[in-house]
C-alpha cells in the first residue's frame, strides 16, 4: 500500500512539474546588432548571450540594422548564433548590409521588416583570396540554415549570375518581399508577437536587451570612420604644435583626439592599455629628437612607436593601414595649405608672427653685414637652420639656405639680409 501511495505521488510531482513548466516556457530575448560591426559588437552579443542563456529563453531575437563590419568579428558572432541550442530568429530591421547578410541567415529564421533591404555583401579588400573566404561563409552558413547558397553568394560577388534575379557585374540586393519569394526570408512583419505566434513559439514577455550608453559612445569612437578622423585630427595638431612656439590650441586638440581614439578603442576591447603606453613612449621620443641635434634613433624609433600603437590600438593590421593612410594623407594636404595659406586666416594670426620689419621702413635691429655676401667659411657648429660659421677669423651666427649643415663643412654666403646671414654648403 505504501509502495502504491509513493509511486502516486511520484506521478503526481512529474505531472504538475510538466504543467508549470508548460506555462512557464521562458522569455523572448531581444538582442540588438547595430552599426558597425566590430569587437565591441561582439563582446556585447558574447557576454549578453552568456547572461540571457542563464534564465532559459524560449528564444532570441537578433535585431539587425547595419551596413557591415569586419569580417572577422562578423564571423565569430555566427559561430555563435549557430551554435545555439535554441530557436533563433534573425530579424532586419531596415537593412542587413555586407557583413550583416551573414548575421542575418546565420539564425534558424529570417525576418525582414517592411521596407528592409539585405544584400552588396562585397568584401573590403575585394581580393580574391578575401572574397574566396567570405563566400565559403556564406555557402556554409546558407547550406546549414537550408537557403539557397548561389543566391547568398550573388549578394557577395558580382560575377556570379542567376538569371532572372541578377545581373553579371551588380551584386544582389533584396527588398523585404524578393527576400520573401526567393526563399532566402521566411516572414515579413514588424512586429514580434506576430512574428513570434507565426513560428509557434510560446513565450512568457518579450525581454529587449540594450546597449548601454558607454558602449554606445565607444562603438562610434571605434568604428573605422570616426577612428581615422581622430588620427587625422590628432596629426594635424601635432604639426600645428610643432609649428607654433610653446604649448598651445595644436597640443590640446592632439592630446583631445589621440586620447579619444584611445579610449574608445580600449573601451571596446579592441587593445589593451599597452598601446596606449606604447604610443606615449613615441612621442616621449619624437620630442626627444625635437631638442637634440640632428635626426636620429630617437627620431626614427618614436614614429615606429607611435605607429605600432595606433595599429595595435585599432586591432586588425587591414584596418590599421587603412586608417593611416588615409590620415598622413589628408594631415600632408592639410600641412601644404596651411603653410601656403594659413596667414590669410586671421585665427592663425594669433599664433603665428606675420608682420614683416623691412630696412626701407627703419626697422634695422643692427647694421646690414653686406661684406660677407659671396665670402667662404666653415660651418663651426651644426647649422639646423640656425649655428655659428667662421669666415676668416671672425664668428658669426648664420642660417642654412634650407638643408641641415654639418659641422665642419664648407660654406658660402649667398644672401644677406639685414643682420641675418644665409649660407649655403659647398
């Protein structure tokens, strides 16, 4: 009888365990793939996952809007989406551009928002050995998610042709309904509970996940455009400071920019403080250089420094370079402007002398030296511009006519003005 009454109640827990479970399926978790995708977008969806994955959802949703990222970063966040063990509902919320075309299949269904675009998944460097790549994750993620992997493809390649869908040099790009019709969408809708009713999920509430205002901030601070105008900004500051006498606007706004690109690259997880440290100890160098003679090691490593740092601040060699060159670039046409036509604008007249104190009009600070054009000398110090010659017997301070001069070298005065004397080597 015991025994009887033991297994009863042991029925009896195993159904109403059932019973509380069926009505307690879990929330709906809404996770955010927004903007650039980079490190930070997937650390965000890494630990957010980590976190939601702990109160047992029903399912997520992954709700797309951006024009791409890196591949690699892209890439890693499909692993982790496919290897989720429960449902997974992509949802393109106005468009899933390049690298968002792969986030966007990469999910058990696929959702477009009226009026969404997915699609012009072309790689950045289009080589083929990028591209070859990039397609392999497509076809996979295609094959696996049981889409067609020519289409997929098409989207990524401009010599791939489907007739009647596209075209031999276009990459593919859907709206909402071709997704629809061609198989690669399953729904079209911009609403979650019909989205989630129309898949048969049930749910308890529908939990949407942000991010937060921090990660915001520093996802635009790290994202490749912002990046490579902070570096450009932060160059030209650093010319304008060297051009200028004292610590003035040109630091501050060096300073304001590179701390900038710093701190949102490391707030992304992009790099570590150390290269921070290691772009400091370049400038440490560079100024070094500016107060001692010539140019030389110290010179020469600290524009290494300073370079390493910006790369491994940045975090992907490809993106790194890019940014770069593109910001020397812009810095050297910014520079040749305004050396040529800086004293035209009148807030560099404040930090720049432009009056001109010429012999015709009384200003003679001391008696011409006219004796000495054309005579030959000895350059006695090092002349960058400015040292000291010897002409005969007599010292005098001169200024090279544009290059360094080497102590010890033969000279010539090719021009006097007033009391200055420029020199040329022989």
């Amino acid at each position: 009888m015991r025994r009887l009454v033991f297994i009863a109640i042991l029925i009896l827990v195993i159904v109403l365990s059932q019973l509380v479970f069926a009505e307690n399926p879990g929330d709906v978790y809404v996770l955010p793939i927004k903007g650039e995708i980079n490190r930070a977008t997937y650390n965000f969806i890494n630990s957010t996952l980590n976190k939601v994955l702990e109160n047992n959802p029903a399912a997520i949703i992954f709700e797309i809007d951006t024009y791409g990222g890196l591949i690699v970063e892209t890439e890693k966040i499909k692993n982790l989406i496919m290897a989720l063990d429960i449902p997974t509902i992509s949802f393109v919320n106005n468009k899933a551009e390049s690298a968002g075309v792969l986030l966007a299949i990469s999910s058990e269904k696929l959702v477009m928002a009226i009026s969404s675009t997915i699609g012009s998944a072309e790689t950045i460097p289009n080589t083929e050995k990028v591209l070859s790549m990039w397609r392999s994750f497509l076809r996979d993620a295609a094959q696996q998610r049981g889409r067609d992997p020519e289409i997929i493809e098409a989207m990524a390649d401009s010599d791939i042709h489907i007739e009647g869908i596209s075209e031999r040099g276009s990459l593919l790009n859907l709206t909402g309904k071709e997704a629809l019709e061609l198989g690669v969408a399953d729904l079209i809708s911009d609403n979650y509970e019909d989205i989630l009713n129309n898949f048969k999920i049930s749910y308890n509430s529908i939990v949407q996940v942000d991010e937060s205002l921090e990660l915001k901030i520093a996802k635009i601070l790290a994202s490749s455009y912002i990046s490579t105008l902070l570096i450009t900004i932060g160059l030209i500051g650093f010319v304008i400071e060297l051009f200028t006498p004292g610590f003035g606007i040109g630091g501050i706004i060096s300073i304001i920019s590179f701390g900038l690109f710093f701190a949102g690259n490391i707030m992304v997880g992009n790099s570590q403080m150390t290269s921070l440290i290691i772009f400091i100890i370049g400038l440490i160098l560079l100024v070094i250089e500016a107060i001692s003679p010539g140019f030389g090691l110290p010179g020469i490593s600290g524009i290494v420094l300073i370079v390493v740092g910006i790369v491994l601040a940045i975090g992907s060699i490809q993106s790194a370079i890019m940014s770069l060159s593109v910001a020397i670039i812009l810095t050297a046409i910014i520079t040749i402007l305004l050396i040529k036509q800086g004293h035209k604008i009148e807030a560099f007249n404040k930090i720049v002398l432009s009056t001109k104190q010429e012999d015709e009009e009384g200003y003679l600070s001391s008696p011409p030296k006219y004796e000495y054009l054309d005579k030959e000398g000895i350059a006695l110090t090092d002349l960058r511009p400015s040292g000291v010659i010897v002409i005969g017997e007599e010292k005098l301070d001169a200024l090279s006519e544009g290059s360094y001069i080497q102590k010890g070298s033969q000279i010539k005065v090719v021009k006097v003005e007033g009391s200055k004397i420029i020199v040329r080597r022989l």
